[in-house]
C-alpha cells in the first residue's frame, strides 16, 4: 500500500513538474507571440486594446446614470472591434492565428462575446446584469493581460511561490 502512495506521489509531482514548466515556456512564447507580429498588425492590435480601454472606462458614468442605450453602442463597438472581423488581409490574418497563441485568440474572442451580451442586456433594459457583464469583460481584461501581457502589466505577474502559507 506504501508503494503505491510512492508511486502516486512521484507521479503526480512529476506530472506538476512538467505542467509548470510548460506553463513558464508558454508565458514566454506569449510576450513573443506579440512582440513577433508585423509593426502594422501590432499597431492595428494596439489600437483594439486602445479603444477597448476607452470603452470600458466610458461604461462606468453611462451605467451609474442608467443609461441603457449608451451602454449598449458602446457595448456593441466593444463587439465589433474584433481584431479577426477587422478589414484585415487573409496574408494577416494568417501572421495572427500563426503568430499568436490559441489562448489568447480564444480569450479575445470571449471578450468579444461577452461585449455582445452586455449590448443585449442593455437594450433589454436589465440593468442587474449590465454590472454583471462588466464584471465579467474585467474578468476577461485581467486575466488576458496576466496569462498574455505580464511583461506589460508588472503588477499582474505572479508571485514567485515561497512554499509559505498565507492568507
């Protein structure tokens, strides 16, 4: 039986070694998979992030003031801004989907989608789940910036683990 809870446990630690180690290289290849696109695709991209900035900081006083149909276009060229429904060429389109890693496509694509939920329950008037769905695109913005741009967003870097416990 002892055996067998040796071998589960140097298995399982082997198997959390090789998670973290793929976890640290795919962190690096992130800051890469930008850093590696053409200047007019990084600044195309830059300008989505950008104009997303603007609009989810513009969120806040048309929420507090209620209004819906504010909040809904803003929402809606939050949706639209999709870097992959850009007027972009498929030869750049291609350097996108080569160059940046799937997490990252996926997490921008769910931004997105999420920005259409916030357009559609706004023009529902269902102002609950207005606050909702901004909390989800900011849960969207963090954990992109932390998995994707921590080179950019130092305070998001996670803490090196000192085997501590803490709370």
């Amino acid at each position: 039986m002892i055996k067998i809870l040796q071998r589960c446990i140097i298995a399982l630690a082997l198997t959390l070694t090789i998670a973290l180690t793929a976890a640290l290289t795919t962190n690096i290849s992130y800051a890469e998979g930008t850093q590696s696109l053409s200047p007019d695709l990084r600044s195309l991209l830059n300008k989505e992030m950008q104009a997303l900035q603007s609009g989810m900081q513009a969120l806040i006083p048309a929420y507090v003031a209620g209004d819906m149909v504010k909040i809904a276009a803003i929402a809606k060229n939050m949706k639209e801004s999709y870097i992959l429904k850009q007027s972009i060429t498929n030869k750049q389109k291609h350097e996108l989907m080569e160059k940046l890693p799937k997490a990252f496509l996926h997490l921008d694509k769910q931004f997105h989608q999420r920005a259409g939920m916030l357009e559609h329950v706004a023009q529902e008037r269902h102002s609950e789940l207005v606050g909702f769905y901004y909390g989800k695109l900011l849960e969207s913005c963090v954990g992109c910036h932390s998995q994707h741009a921590s080179h950019r967003f130092t305070a998001l870097k996670k803490p090196a683990d000192d085997h501590g416990h803490h709370h």
